[in-house]
C-alpha cells in the first residue's frame, strides 16, 4: 500500500514494469504524448491569451479614473456575489444530493431528475421573472398596495433587484452543478465504506461529515467552482440588476469608456481572482486523497426514513425545485400565451440541439484526454497548460468571442495572403464566420465545465489499479477504456448533460460568431428579452427550457443506475 | 502526409465555396447592431421587391465592429449598421467604412442625420423626453434636462443605469453644450434626487412611476410607444398614466440619437450595399419605423403613428451626432464621479 501512495506524487510512467530494452521507443511516444496535450491546451487557451496579452498596451488615464471611483465597488461586490453563491449552492447542492443519494423518502424517484431542472434555465431568465413577479410595479406588490391601501414608502418589501437578489437567482440556477457532481461521488463511493462507518458506530450525521462529505469533496469542489466561475462570467442578471461587478465593468470600460486596454486589465483582474480559486481548492485538496476501494459489486441500498424526516426530505429536496424551476416557468408560461410560434421555430431547436450535441460530445473527448493525460503524465507543465486550457470558463461569452475573433480572423488573412500568392485565388476567410468556430469558442468556455467532472470521478479510482492493470499487460489507453471509463460513466454522463445544457443557454459568443441567418433559442429569447419584450422572448425561453429537459431526462436515467456498467 | 492532405482539402473546397459565389443570386451581407425582430420584416421587404437576399448577423454594436475590424479585406459584411449614431463615428474611425455617393440618399436623409462626406446615414430617429405622472406632477414645473438636477425633484426621479447607452449619449450631449464640470454638478445633483438606484430597462423606469415610486422617468420614446400600443394590458394601464414633456425647447432641443447604417470598406456587393441603405431610407420602410416600432423617420414628410402623433412635435437637438462618439467616454467618467451606478 505504502509503495503504491508514494507513486501518486510519480507519473504513472509507462516503463516501470517494462524491461530496459524496450525503454526509448516508449519514452519518445510519452514525450509525443506531452507535446500534444500542450498543443491541444495551447490552442484552447488562446483566446484568453490574447485578451491578457491587451495587458500590455500602456495603462491609460482611463485605469487612474476607474481606480478611484468604481474599481472598489467591482471588486466588493464581486467578492460579496462570489461567497454568497457559494454558501446558497453548497447548501441547496449537497442536502439535496445526500439525501436522494442515501435516503428513501416520498417522492424521491421524481424530485432525483427534477433538481436538474433548473439547469436549463438562463440566469437572466430567471432574473426577468423574479423581477416581474416581486417588484414594486409587480402583481405581487401591487396586490398588497390595493389589498391594504398602501403607498410607496408604507411597507417592506424585499427589493429583488439587489446583491441579495443577484445572489439567490444565480444560487437557484447554479446549485445544480453541486448537486449533480456531488450526488454522482455519493453513489460511486462504495457502499462497504458507507456499511464499515456504520458497523463502527457512526450515526448518520458522522457518516455524512465524517466520511460521506470528505470523500466527496474533489466533486463538491469541483461543483462549486463550477457555479463560482459561472457567477464571475455573468453579466445579463448582474446588469439588469444594477449590480456593479468585473463583468459589468469590463463592458462599460471597453464599450462605453472605449479602451479596451483598461477593460482587459480588468479582465485580467477576473482571471486573478479565479486562479485564486483554483488554487485554494488545489492547495485544499493536495492534502488528502481519497479512493474507493472497490466498486459496484454490492447494490445500492436506500434506507428508508421515519414519516416525518421522510417529509423534511421532500420538503428540502422540492424547495430548490419549485424556486429555479416551477414559480419561473410558470410565469414564463403564462407570459407565452397568446404568443404565436413560426415555422422557424423549429429550425432555432434544429440548430440549437444540434450545436448543443455536438459540442458537448467534443468537450466530453477533449475533457477525457486531458483528464487522463494528467494522470498519466501530472507534470507541472501539463497541469498548468490545462488549468489555463479551462479558465475561459469564468470570462464572459463577449470577452471570450473577441478574444476568439482577432487570432482565427489573423489567422485566416494569412491562409488567404498565401494561397493568393502561391495559386493566386483569394480564400477568403475560412474559420471566421462558420459553425467551426463557435464550436471552438463553446469547447473554450464550457471544457471547464467537462473537465470537471471527468476530473473528479477519475479522482475516485485508486492509482494502484492503474498500476496493477498496466503490470497485467494493459496499455493506457486499454486501462482507460476497460476500467476507468466504465467506472466513472456517471460523471460521463454528467459532462455532457452540462455542456450540453450551458451550449443551449449560451448568449454572448453565440451572437458574435455565428455565421449569417443563424439563429439558436437562446439568441432569440435574449434579443427580445433585453429589448424589454419578455412576452415575446418566453416562448422560446421556454423551448430551451423543454429541449433542455430531454437529456436531462434521459441521463438522469443512466446516472439512477448506480456504478452502471462496473459489471461489464 | 495525412495532415497535409487534410489542408490541401479544406484549402480546395474553400477555393470552390469561393468561386460558387461567382454565380450566385444576387446577396448582401449586412452586420446589424439593431435586433433581428426590428430589422428582418425591412429586409424581407427589401428581398420581395429587388430580389437581392439579405444574409443577417445580429450581436453587439461594438463585438461586430470587432468582427469588422480584424477579418479586414476579407470580411464577408457588406453594411454595418447600428442604433446608435456613437458607434458609427467609430467605425468611420476604425477605418472599416466607405464613403457613398447617392443623390438619393442626400435628398432623403436630413444633413444633419448623416456624414456630410457619406460614410454613413441616419435612418430613424429615436428621443429621450422627460415622462411625468399626469395627476402628480403639472408639466409648468418642467422645464429642461438640466432642471431635473434641482432640489425640488429630491426622491422623484427615476432613470436607469450608466451603462446604459441611452444615458450616456444624453449626458454626452450635455457635455456638448453645459461642459464637463456644470454636467458632473448636474450629475451630482440627480443621483441625488434619484428616487431609487438605477435598475432594470426604460420600461421599468415608467412602471415604477405609474406604480408611485418616483413620479419623473427618462426613457425613450419608441418603449413608451409599445407599452400604450402594445397587447399588454398591465403595461398599458401603467404607461396611460404618464404623459411625454419635451424638454429644452427653449434652448437646444431635445436629446436625439439615431440608428444608421454604412457601406464597409471592402464590402464585394457594393451596389446592393448601397441599393439596401436607399431602401432603408424610402418612404416604405420610414413609414414602417414609425407605425411598427414608434421611432421618428429621418425622412422628411413621412406621417408619423397616432401614437406619435398625439405626442405633438417637438425641436430636437440638432447637435452633430459625431460628436456623441467622441464624447462618449467623457460622458461615462463624469457618471462614475458623480456615483450614478
């Protein structure tokens, strides 16, 4: 055991089992091997390359200006935003995964795929809803003024359109990522764990703190740095808001104040604060590790609970439910009536779902890749090029598109320079403006998201199986088809329903890059959305919402199957 | 080897998407700040009576005029075309604009809404008037923008936020005339009276007014427009209890912007470049910004909506438009200082 733990801090080097004669031809693959996964990470980390790189333009009046008014302001209120989504996803994520995971309780079958809901429902949505149902000129409020005679100034009322308000839309929408990561860790640890906890005396609450929580912690924390990073890259509930924060003020620096070196030494700013991020969650994580230490060869067993928990259990799995997914998409509903539906409807789903698919699938390859690739080679230089491969996650969909935008268009002036000089016919420009590159630009905000997941069920798996696979004669791509991917086809599965769901929401890159006449359902409900026209935008908010569900549906099938396919 | 074929191949079926262009139907390719509800009926007009296909890009102002710049000579865009006549000074500074020479589109646009050389040309005219509520406050107390600054209207008014592009062409235009030092006391002084911090759009300015949060909103025309016209029956309900007051008659007018389009520097349609932009400025499509959308024409002569009409006519600004670009950074920092969030 010993010597097997020590080998966690080595690469899992391909020659240790393999006699010297063999050692060169199998170093140069290696060697390959690192050269393309930081090519690969290299190109994916471009964009936010070239956004830093305006770093370097001289700082300008315009910084001075931003530094003694509002930068303090951006950054409070981002810090402020950042723990509060933190703690509401921590809190709505984990309950609700323990409890489905562990617990039998009335309704829980349904309320398992119906906490993904919520998934599907852009953040700026649901900020429209809320802010039409509880504002002052709101149903609500207005019901209290005539029902009591009121004025303004009479009564309290929560003010939705505050910090607190921002932070509870992005909490309803976001504890998902908690939920779905932490709940697959739950059911993929082992079940002898959970019954030797037990057989040593552990009541529920220790086996939850004490063994449950810290072997699920590389999922919680992947999760909440999921939502976190979502969080930072907001812009649309933020802005609606009023909310002055890093992203609001990167685009009133670059669009309204015009200097867009001022804007990417504020985006630079962002960055920090999510290498910040990652690594404390590193640094919090480097300190133990945890591996089941066998899977999926006893069923999962839910125990039941007594009649009143039994309710709690439903009461605090339906709540999160009801406000991200029932109170908005009952109002959207209601909003969509008398709204009519085109025959271009269909082909918004088309593009949508297809782009969507597409996507995801490619950001589930590369997340593979990467993910494996580090635990095969975890040098220092692989680790970082990967860390700088996923933080387009946390930089808004506009910073990102440009970011995208000026090297593919360079890029694609060269291709055009060249074959003009060498068969003297223009090429025109290539990757700009196709579906090619909004793939690209997708796989650049959302791998984070895939990676992940990949990442965190990887984590599970000892190192020593690995080790012992490989001495049996396995190659690594052997070891990683017949025992890592089977056993961790639950976060596989979550991987793609992510980035699956984050491509249909997506808004900003969307816009910037498409090619000409395409549309996508997000692209439409926020064109009408943001020109103040929500009864118009919510039947196609509601069709993300419905395409969104299929999958999720779906997948959350596959996920219910506890350790599917370890028996394979 | 392989990876070389692979370039040979895109690089070849590039060169025959290229040249499949050569015979295809006529086209032009328009980059558009304006959004796809408010511009695609115009286009599919355009289509139906010259047979040249409109192929559309809708994002940003600023992210397109990106896209323009950096795919350069090769940009497929024939027309830019924004909401906002800074954004245009921009481009025609960007150096991804052409100058056009049309007969018809000087006769038909106004001098003062377009580039006196032809880089780019106005087409409809939107304003920001100040709307009170009619049994709160009498129109005599009003007067011009700069009066909201008072402290008579302490706790009134409501506005939205300073990212707005909307209030920062407005202050820009103050700056214009009142100079950045008066316009900052005057920002001061409004945030100050601000019944509430700057949230939510236009709309929302005018529902917190009919609901009694504050009884002044600044917002534009075309949003008042749609509440009283459109099939909401809340958001009529709430617009019918304010009224338009045209401010700064006395003086300069009120605060105008346009949208407006250009021909880009490379455009390879040119004509039909050139054709769109006259048909965006005929009598047809004016007519259309008016009745559908609630924006002024630019075209002189075009009847306005009832809903527009029962407004009155008013003297707009007739400050250069250019100059709300230059001014545009200005506008914001004097925001910033003064806090309006």
């Amino acid at each position: 055991m010993a010597s097997s733990n020590s080998d966690l801090t080595q690469p899992l080097s391909p020659t240790t089992t393999l006699s010297s004669a063999r050692l060169r031809p199998r170093i140069t693959r290696s060697h390959l091997f690192v050269l393309f996964l930081l090519t690969t990470t290299s190109i994916l980390a471009l964009p936010v390359l070239t956004i830093a790189s305006f770093i370097f333009e001289p700082a300008s009046d315009v910084w001075h200006h931003l530094a003694s008014t509002v930068l303090s302001d951006y950054v409070i209120n981002s810090l402020l935003l950042l723990i509060g989504v933190a703690v509401g996803t921590l809190t709505m994520g984990i309950t609700s995964a323990w409890l489905t995971a562990m617990y039998q309780f009335p309704g829980r079958r349904i309320v398992e795929w119906a906490l993904l809901l919520p998934l599907a429902m852009p953040a700026y949505i649901i900020a429209y809803t809320y802010t039409g149902l509880l504002d002052f000129a709101g149903p609500l409020q207005t019901a209290l003024r005539e029902g009591f005679n009121w004025q303004y100034g009479d009564y309290w009322f929560p003010e939705v359109r505050s910090l607190i308000g921002a932070i509870c839309m992005l909490s309803f929408v976001l504890y998902p990522y908690v939920y779905l990561l932490a709940r697959a860790s739950f059911l993929e640890q082992s079940v002898v764990t959970m019954d030797a906890a037990r057989s040593l005396g552990a009541g529920p609450w220790k086996r939850f703190f004490r063994v449950a929580l810290p072997m699920a912690r590389p999922a919680i924390v992947a999760g909440t740095s999921l939502a976190l990073m979502e969080t930072l890259a907001d812009y649309g509930t933020v802005q609606y808001f009023g909310i002055s924060t890093f992203t609001t003020g990167i685009f009133r620096t670059w669009f309204g104040l015009g200097d867009q070196g001022a804007a990417a030494q504020l985006a630079a700013m962002l960055l920090g604060f999510v290498l910040l991020l990652i690594l404390v969650e590193r640094y919090s994580r480097r300190q133990a590790q945890y591996h089941q230490q066998s899977t999926g060869d006893s069923s999962h067993q839910r125990q039941p609970l007594s009649k009143l928990s039994g309710v709690i259990a439903s009461i605090l799995c339906t709540t999160p439910i009801i406000l991200g997914f029932l109170i908005p998409f009952g109002l959207l509903t209601q909003w969509a009536m008398g709204e009519t539906m085109d025959a271009s409807f269909f082909s918004l789903v088309w593009n949508s779902l297809s782009l969507a698919f597409s996507a995801a699938l490619l950001a589930l390859t590369l997340a593979i890749i990467l993910g494996y690739g580090q635990r095969l080679m975890p040098t220092r230089a692989v680790k970082t090029g990967v860390r700088v491969a996923t933080l387009g996650y946390a930089v808004p969909g506009t910073v990102i598109a440009v970011g995208i935008v000026i090297p593919l268009a360079w890029i694609d002036n060269r291709i055009d320079q060249w074959a003009t000089d060498m068969f003297d016919h223009s090429t025109g420009l290539i990757f700009s403006g196709s579906l090619f590159i909004l793939l690209f630009a997708y796989l650049v905000r959302f791998l984070a998201v895939a990676l992940g997941s990949v990442e965190s069920g990887l984590q599970t798996i000892k190192p020593s199986m690995d080790d012992s696979a490989r001495s049996l004669g396995f190659s690594p791509f052997q070891v990683l088809r017949k025992i890592h991917l089977p056993i961790i086809r639950p976060s596989l599965f979550t991987a793609v329903l992510l980035v699956f769901v984050d491509v249909l929401k997506e808004l900003p890159a969307t816009l910037i890059l498409r090619p000409f006449n395409f549309n996508t359902l997000a692209v439409r409900a926020y064109e009408l959305a943001s020109d103040e026209q929500l009864a118009s935008a919510a039947p196609a908010a509601i069709t993300i919402v419905l395409t969104g569900l299929i999958p999720v549906i779906l997948l959350s099938r596959s996920i219910n199957r506890p350790n599917a396919g370890s028996s394979s | 080897m392989k990876p070389a074929k692979l370039v040979m191949g895109a690089l070849v079926s590039a060169l025959l998407l290229n040249s499949a262009s050569l015979w295809a139907a006529p086209e032009v390719n328009l980059y558009s700040a304006r959004k796809e509800a408010l511009i695609k009926p115009l286009l599919d007009k355009f289509t139906e009576k010259t047979g040249v296909k409109v192929n559309l890009v809708t994002g940003k102002a600023d992210a397109l005029l990106t896209r323009l710049k950096s795919e350069g000579k090769n940009t497929p865009a024939d027309v830019f075309l924004t909401s906002d006549a800074g954004r245009l000074h921009r481009a025609e500074e960007a150096n991804v604009l052409q100058a056009i020479q049309s007969k018809e589109l000087n006769a038909s646009v106004p001098a003062s809404y377009r580039d006196p050389e032809g880089y780019w040309y106005g087409l409809s005219l939107r304003a920001r008037p100040i709307l009170y509520v009619k049994n709160k406050v009498s129109p005599e107390t009003l007067s011009t923008y700069e009066a909201l600054a008072t402290p008579e209207f302490k706790g009134k008014i409501c506005i939205r936020s300073s990212s707005n592009i909307y209030n920062q062409s407005l202050v820009a235009s103050m700056i214009a005339v009142d100079g950045e030092a008066d316009t900052e006391t005057w920002a001061n002084g409004l945030v100050g009276n601000m019944a509430r911090p700057p949230k939510g759009g236009d709309r929302d300015q005018i529902k917190a007014a009919a609901a009694g949060q504050c009884v002044i909103a600044v917002a534009n025309t075309y949003y008042f427009g749609k509440m009283l016209a459109g099939g909401d029956a809340a958001q009529k309900t709430a617009a019918e209890k304010l009224a338009v007051f045209w401010p700064n008659q006395k003086g300069r007018g009120t605060h105008v912007n346009i949208s407006g389009a250009g021909v880009t520097a490379h455009a390879k349609n040119k004509d039909n470049a050139i054709k769109l932009i006259e048909f965006l400025a005929s009598n047809d499509a004016q007519s259309w910004y008016a009745q559908v959308n609630y924006e002024y024409p630019v075209r002189e002569g075009v009847k306005p909506s009832n809903v527009l009409a029962q407004w009155g006519s008013f003297k707009a600004d007739n400050l250069n438009l250019s100059r709300l670009g230059d001014l545009n950074s200005k506008a914001v920092m004097v925001m910033d200082r003064a806090g309006w969030k």
